[in-house]
C-alpha cells in the first residue's frame, strides 16, 4: 500500500516536471521575441550596414548552416547547403527548406544560434525567416533565404562560423488534438 502511494506521488512529481518543461520550451519563443524587440536584434535593420561594409578579400569565414526542430513538430527542416565560404563584409544569402509532414496547418518560430558565442555581434542578418512566424499548411513544402553579412570587424582568429536554427511549434494544442483524432 506505501508503495503504490509512493508510486503515485512519483507520478504526479514527474508529470509535473514533464508539464512545466513544455511551458518552459513554449515560453522561449515570446521570450526570445521581448529580448530581441528591446535589444534591437533581429529588426532586419542591417541593411545600411550591407550598403556601407567594405569586402576584406584577404580572408574567408566558413560558415556552417545547421537546422533542429523542437520536440516533435513534424516537420523536415534543413539547409539546402550545409556550408557555404564568404569574405567579410560579402552580402550572402542562403535558403533553408521547412516541410510540414502533418495534416493540419502548423504555425512555427525559429530561433538562432550562433558559435562562436562572440558571432552573434558580427552576424548581420538582413532578411531572414526567423524575423517573423512561419505557417505552413498540410504537407506544404517552403524555401526560407537568409541574408546575411559579416562584419569585417570580426576577430582575425575566427575562421568558421555556425548558424543554427530551431523552429518551434507555436501551436502544439492543435497538433496534439489532431493527433489524438488520427490515432484515437
């Protein structure tokens, strides 16, 4: 009799935590979206940088594109290229494929990360998808650019440069509810 109550409260103590982790997940998107309106991050507003930046010819930074998706947002996320090679101060743009593999219509943001940490004060993004929400409908497939561009200004020691994105569903309740229709 202990055990099955201590069981229980086991039980309770682990669904709890397993609740509180998706609102915390769930939570990271308005959050990331408050930090960026008071911090001027993410505006898009770079362009005057890209018209104004000099192109350092002596070097190449490497970057490397990477794509996650956040629990189990069915969709298929990645790079079209996995690296691509620009100089400094060089306007690039690549493009990120998002598929929606579920039967309803899916609302995602995406949220980036840079290596090294010290990227992120010389990564310029002038258009990019994570600038805004991203629907996709059923089984709808969507091209994503990212423009970007390097500040010359960045450290000599940096050589390569990762970007990383994770989308995360906006929107969980409605797949869930699909889900549990599809599979009840």
């Amino acid at each position: 009799m202990k055990q099955a109550s201590a069981n229980r409260r086991m039980l309770k103590k682990l669904a709890i935590v397993a609740v509180g982790m998706f609102g915390f997940g769930f939570a990271l998107v308005p959050f990331y979206n408050a930090v960026c309106e008071a911090t001027g991050v993410n505006k898009g507003g770079e362009q005057e940088l890209a018209k104004n930046t000099q192109v350092d010819t002596s070097r190449m930074i490497r970057v490397e594109l990477d794509a996650n998706l956040n629990g189990n947002m069915p969709w298929k996320f990645a790079p079209l290229k996995e690296v691509v090679n620009v100089h400094p101060g060089q306007l690039m743009e690549v493009q990120y494929q998002a598929v929606n593999d579920s039967d309803v219509p899916i609302t995602g943001q995406a949220i980036p990360s840079y290596g090294p940490a010290l990227a992120v004060k010389y990564f310029k993004k002038i258009e990019c998808f994570c600038f805004s929400k991203q629907l996709l409908k059923p089984h709808e497939s969507k091209l994503m650019p990212v423009l970007f561009v390097i500040d010359p200004s960045l450290p000599k020691d940096v050589k390569t440069i990762t970007l990383s994105y994770t989308f995360f569903n906006l929107n969980p309740a409605t797949q869930a509810a699909s889900n549990g229709a599809t599979n009840g």
